[in-house]
RNA sequence: GCGCGAUUAGCUCAGUUGGUUAGAGCAUCUCAUUUACACUGAGAGGGCCGGGGGUUCGAGUCCCUCAUCGCGCACCA
C-alpha cells in the first residue's frame, strides 16, 4: 500500500477504481446504509433531486459544476450522518431531442420524419436518446457523483408516464387543463406551438411603414408587417382620440392587395395615442394583443397566414407567398398605389424559437392550456399558509410559498425576479404537435371527448396526435421520482417504495437561474396542487460557466471545453475544485485551464503531504501517546477551522469552505507545520516525538475527511493508502467524530 | 419603459451584521534549494475599492446620483 505514495498520483489510475468501489459498496443508497448500520434509521434526512440533463448529447462545462456541487452537497450530508439520497436522471426534452435527430435523419437519409413515419422515427429518436443517455451516465462517473444509481428516473420512461397522466386527468377533471382555440406561438421551422418562455427575443433592424389602406380610408397606420394587414378586420383608436372620434364605430369596405377587407373603426384603451399614427391596424388572427381587442369588440378573425408562414389569401398577388417576399409585393403595392406615408428605420425583437431559431409566427390554434387564474378549492391539508377548502389559483400557488418563505430563494434577490414573472404569467400552452414526448391522454370519437389514464373501452376512439411540453413532466421531477402516484407512504420504513414519505419535500434544489422560470416554478406548480407540499425547501441557483474571455460557452463559438478532456488532464477532483473555488450562488464564473492546472497541483501537494507524514514521520502509534501544547495548540487550530468552514457549508458556500481548506492544507498544514516538524523528529525527545507523528496523523485524517466533498477521489485513496477500513465516504464528519 | 446584477492589485475573484494598516490565487520580480513535493519554499512590488454627493466618531460595506458593461421582464403598431 505505502509503495504507492513513492510515485506520483495518478488521477486516471485512481479514480476509476474508486468509482467502482463506492458503488460496489452500495452507499450511494440509503438503505443500504441503514442496513448495514452506516446511517440511523431515524435520522435526518438530506434529499436532491439531479437536474435531468436532457438526452442531446453530452455533458458541458455547466454540467460539471452542478454536478460537482451537487455532490459536494451530497457528500456532506452523507458524512454528517444524515438519510442522504440523490436522484439521478435524464431528460427526454421533447423539442430539443426531436429536432436534432429530425436533422441527424435529413442528413444521413435525406428523409424527414413524415417519411419514416411515426414509430419508426420514434425508434430513431429512442436510440439517439439511451446513446446521450450513456454517455450522460459515463460523464456522472468520471466527475465522482455518489447518485443513488438504483433509483435512476427518465422523464419519458414508464412510471413518470403514469405520473404525466395521472396530473393530466387530475387537472382536467378540475377544470385546470382546458382545450381553447386563440393565437398561440407557432414555430414555422419546428411545426409545433410552443410556450411563452420557449420564446427567444432578438433585436432586429426592420422597418415601420406608415400607410393608409386605400385613398378612401380616413385613417393611416403603422406596422412593421405589413403583409400580415390582409387579415385587418378593424383600426382601433384610444376612446379619447378626438382626431378619430367621428370614425369610431363606423364599418368600411374596401379593396387592398386583391382581397376585400371590411374595417370596422373601434375604440380601445389599449391603443396608444403618441405611437405612430395613434390608429393601430387590428390583425386578430396574428397578434395575442389584437385577438384581445377583437375579443372585446367582438371582431371577425381573418387568417392570412398558413403553418408554412405562407400566404393563405385568394388575392392572386400574395397566394402561396412566403411573408418576407409577401411584405416586399406589400410595400411596392402601397408605392404604386401612394398609399405609403412614411418609413422609418426601427430596432425591434423578433420573436424566434428557443430550440430550431425559427421565426414564430402567431397563429389561431386549437390547443391545450393550463389555466393559472382559475379559482378552484384547495384541496391538500399541509401547506403552512394555504389552508385546506381556501380558494386558490395556481399563480396564488405559486406566489404564495416563495413570498411566505417557506421556499428560499438563493441568492434572494431572485425572489423578486420570481414574482415578478409569476405575476405576468398567461396561461401555460402544454400541447406540442411533435411526437417525442408524452401523449396527450385525450381520446375523440365526433363530438366525444375522453380524458384518462388508459384508452376508452371501444372501437373508434381515435387519440390526440399531440404530446405535451417537456416541462410538463419535468414539473413533476420532485415527487414523480419518489414513487408518486403510488406511494406506499410509510414513514421510517426503508425502500423505494416509500421515498415520498421518507424524503419529500427534497432538501434543496440546485440549478442554473436560466431555468427558474420553466422548471422551478413548474415544480412549485405541481408539487403545491398535486401533493400538497412544496417540493424543495432551498432553491441554490448558479451561474453560468464561461470561458476566460467571459463569452458564453457554445459549440457555434468553438470555445467549448469538454470536462471528459480536463478530467483527462488534471483529474476530477481538481476539475470540481475549479470550478467550484470562486463562485457564488447566482453569479456567472469564468473558467482557464490555469485554474484546473492550481487544483491538479494541489493534488499533487496533498498527496506528498501523506507521502511526507507516511515515511519520513513513520507509522502511526498504536495507542495515543502524551501529546505536548504545542500539538495541543495545532489540533485545537485545526479544529477552529472546521468549526468555520462547516458553518460555511451549512450555509451553502462552498467556494468558501473550499478555498480556506486549500490554503490550510497548503500553507498551514504543508508550509508550516511540516517544515517545524522536520527539526522535531530529527532531534527532539522521545515526548515531543510521539507527541508530533500522532498530531501529523489527525491533522491528515481530519484534512481528508473535511477535504472528501470536494476532492473525493484523492482523499479516498490516501484513506486505504493510511490503513483505512472503512469509506471515507461513509465516514463521520470531523465535528461528528 | 420596469427591474436586477457587476465595477476592489496586471488577470480571476473574496471581503459576512459598517470597526485596527483592504485580502487570496494566478501572473511579475528577487532569493533559496542534491528537498515529502520544481506540480517547491521564503520574500517583494503592485489598490483614490468606477465618478460625484450624503449619513456616521468611523464607509469597499449604508443612502442618493451619474457612468460603463452584462442580464431579465415588458413593449414590439
């Protein structure tokens, strides 16, 4: 054993080994460490669900550092003793997925999805998914992740299915999901709706053009699209215009483009008097804001626009056009005609989709939706501020357990950014008309309509061909991993079958702030509704990972580092230190290889630390000799210092923790105590001695063990190195011992 | 338009509730060293804590204001 330290570590050696041992041991469960007497039966609990990564490809540097936190969190749970369990999982990411292999397949085949077929393309798409899926397990690995691998979830896999549509019916049944025609946002390169927050806002240079429909209309307007203003059915004006005032109410047809249009002049307190020409333009069928003014005026909808983001008109100028050539045979009809009164240069946001960059169109669609205002009973007894038979709505839900703190928010200032948007919240769109996902559990036959969990008994039923938003099932991720919808729910008893007793709410939440918005308070969504609990206690958000320059890491920017590179390099407990040392909670981090090449040579430090106190100091004492005050003084010091970095823990700051442990361990421990030690055991007494190896021995143990949540592969190895026969994994924290 | 964050040594960042002389790592420079470890040690230089104003016995820290950068939301006729 000792013959190991004479060489230097090696990271690639060790690690995979060691990997291999913690989870031979079966400790990343706890039952099994309740079984064999690790963990009391009744003690705390610690529990954390993984962020599912989505089945796409491979882990980022981003990935690494939630993952190292996340097992730095784990792992010190686990070595306080407490009832540890971490979820690991992938997410299917229903657009994410099916657009790359959509790609994958057009390029390989040249075929599209409609030529496979839909179990045929979903076949494809499955063995691109356990592929990712693979690689996503392999990558958990090699950064040490002490998952609870036993308990492995998949947001598309069998029981979450149950899980998806038991929460379906549920809602549906309560008057919370509701099928509704209106303008929703669809993704013309993608061919599916999506939600408000799949929506990516990009600034453009465009143009306003200010223009009157025909010479005979007495009001001009603006817009930027002009092609879309065959489908106008009405001009709305401010009610207290007085320029428009004898318009108002009156219906005018007339001729533009080749298409009859019939404008009916309506007031609106919507409108804006000092914006162009104070008259808006109404296109019900192409902007949420205009179907709501057609809703209150009770106009007639025109759509103009087909799925293609082509024309959908008769007029034989504009048929069959796309709207970007539509707009240009738009603006030099109102040219010719001079009708065209004004163009100015503008910067505005195009809305584009979050996953295939599409330009979204607004379209009228029949579609799914999750109603957040409506009023319904509470059901559920335990939630502390919410009480059992009150009248709530899901956004008061979700508002509710945040602004009661009975969920804390990390750093809190994202409380703010988390009502803020809670408070503008529109009723969520969950039908996708793509097909990796989960089936929408809604059966047809004519007029009828059958919601539940297995297909209605008898002949022509046909199902919805939709699936539902990916966040759907991800909301559910909390307790959909815990056996929910049917927990045995015993309190104390072991077994998967009674995790969501046993370890719901989860302990913590972490993850990036990027995704507080769909998934976090999703989860507040569905846990508060369906399970009457909130479902983490802690929300801890990062920040990005970016590179030394500050720029974003991305494939498209070629700055992408591959954590399996770095683990390659500098092993993976300096790959965690660095990305760990230095980053707060809600802050974004820049990262350098200097930085992975500091924590390799720590490393290599602590590891001739051991090598220094195994040979040159000798072998540990049997039984404690007399030890002197100085030592006495040393322990005590080292003490101190746990003492402060486990409050820092507890408090979730690790970078600090981290950082003071390293400089301990280097300038305290290496720097100091070693060099006053050498003169001692070279010429002090037999007293001072003994006194000194025992001392250089706890101060090593404690080191490790304090060291062990971040740097876990080293430390275990010096651990069996020191004679150890037991885990450090499973070993007591210092303060506990 | 509304809101949030950042601004501290050449670089990356700490700096808790206001409290001695503002810290760390990396980088730079000098010196040491057949050393547990060159993946080393000792030391040095380097800061108007973004600008201005205020509160206070005392401000990097609290308040106001401006500037630059970044981000979120809304608008997007």
């Amino acid at each position: 054993m000792i013959e190991k330290l004479l060489t230097p570590y090696n990271p690639l050696d060790a690690e995979d080994r060691i990997y291999a041992i913690w989870k031979e041991s079966g400790f990343f469960n706890p039952d099994v460490c309740i079984e064999k007497g690790v963990t009391e039966k009744d003690a705390p609990y610690f529990s954390i669900v993984l962020p599912p990564p989505n089945v796409t490809g491979t882990l980022h540097l981003g990935s690494a550092y939630m993952l190292a936190l996340q097992d730095i969190m784990t792992r010190f749970a686990r070595m306080q003793a407490k009832r540890t369990l971490w979820i690991p999982g992938t997410d299917h990411a229903a657009i994410a997925t099916q657009s790359k292999v959509e790609k994958q397949l057009q390029k390989e085949h040249g075929k599209s999805r409609h030529d496979f077929g839909r179990e045929a393309f979903l076949h494809h798409v499955g063995t691109f998914a356990q592929e990712s899926h693979d690689t996503i397990v392999s990558q958990m690995m090699k950064m040490g992740c002490s998952v609870d691998w036993s308990r492995e979830a998949f947001t598309l896999d069998q029981k979450r299915n149950i899980a998806v549509k038991t929460t379906f019916k549920q809602m549906y049944d309560d008057g919370l999901i509701y099928r509704g025609y209106r303008v929703v946002n669809w993704d013309p390169k993608g061919q599916t709706t999506i939600s408000d927050d799949e929506v990516v806002y990009e600034e453009r240079q465009s143009v306003l053009y200010t223009f009157k429909y025909s010479p005979e209309f007495p009001i001009a307007i603006s817009t930027t699209r002009p092609e879309t203003k065959v489908g106008d059915t009405a001009v709305a004006v401010h009610p207290d215009d007085i320029r428009y005032k004898e318009y108002v109410g009156k219906t005018y047809d007339l001729e533009f483009c080749g298409e009859s249009l019939s404008i009916t002049v309506v007031a609106d307190i919507s409108v804006d008097p000092l914006f162009g020409t104070g008259a808006l333009g109404v296109t019900p069928a192409h902007s949420s804001i205009d179907w709501e003014i057609a809703q209150r005026h009770n106009l007639p909808q025109k759509p103009v626009i087909n799925e293609f983001a082509k024309m959908s008109v008769e007029s034989p100028l504009l048929s069959g056009k796309k709207v970007l050539e539509a707009r240009e045979l738009v603006v030099a009809y109102l040219k010719e005609h001079d009708l065209l009164l004004k163009e100015e240069a503008v910067t505005q946001n195009v809305s584009t989709a979050e996953r295939t960059g599409g330009i979204i169109e607004p379209l009228p669609k029949l579609q799914w939706f999750i109603n957040v205002n409506k009023e319904f009973v509470y059901p559920h007894e335990n939630l502390p501020h919410v009480k059992k038979g009150d009248i709530v709505t899901l956004k008061k839900l979700m508002l509710s357990v945040v602004e009661e703190k009975n969920i804390d928010i990390l750093p809190d200032r994202f409380v703010k950014v988390y009502t803020h948007w809670i408070e503008n919240l529109r009723d969520w769109c969950i039908s996708r008309q793509i097909w990796y996902g989960h089936r929408i559990p809604v059966w047809y036959k004519g007029e009828e309509i059958y919601c539940g969990i297995e297909a209605p008994e008898g002949a022509d039923w046909e199902q919805d061909s939709d699936t539902l938003d990916t966040w759907f099932s991800s909301g559910l991720w909390t307790f959909s991993t815990l056996g929910w919808p049917a927990p045995k729910g015993t309190l104390g008893e072991t077994g998967p079958e009674n995790d969501l007793a046993n370890y719901h709410p989860t302990t913590i939440l972490e993850t990036g702030y990027d995704i507080l918005f769909p998934w976090v308070a999703r989860m507040i969504l569905m846990s508060t509704y369906l399970v009457g609990a909130i479902p983490f206690k802690t929300v801890y958000l990062h920040g990005l990972v970016r590179d030394n320059k500050g720029q974003k890491i991305s494939k498209s920017l070629g700055n992408n580092i591959d954590p399996l590179d770095m683990i390659k390099d500098y092993g993976a407990d300096a790959v965690r230190m660095a990305l760990i040392i230095g980053t707060g909670p809600g802050n974004d981090s820049k990262i350098s290889l200097d930085k992975f090449k500091a924590y390799k040579h720590f490393a290599n430090k602590i590891w001739n630390i051991a090598r220094f106190v195994v040979t040159t100091a000798g072998p540990k004492p049997d039984v404690k000799p007399e030890i002197t005050d100085q030592d006495y003084a040393l322990l005590e010091e080292q003490n101190e210092l746990v003492r402060e970095i486990t409050e820092e823990m507890d408090q979730y700051k690790y970078y600090l923790a981290g950082e003071k442990l390293y400089h301990y361990i280097w300038h305290r421990f290496a720097d100091v105590i070693i060099e006053e030690s050498k003169p001692i055991l070279k010429d002090g007494t037999d007293v001072e001695k003994n006194s000194r190896v025992w001392t250089l021995y706890c101060i090593l143990e404690t080191s490790l063990t304090a060291l062990h949540p971040f740097m876990p592969f080293i430390t275990e190895e010096l651990w069996s190195i020191l004679g150890k026969k037991n885990l450090l994994m499973t070993e007591k924290w210092p303060l506990l011992r």
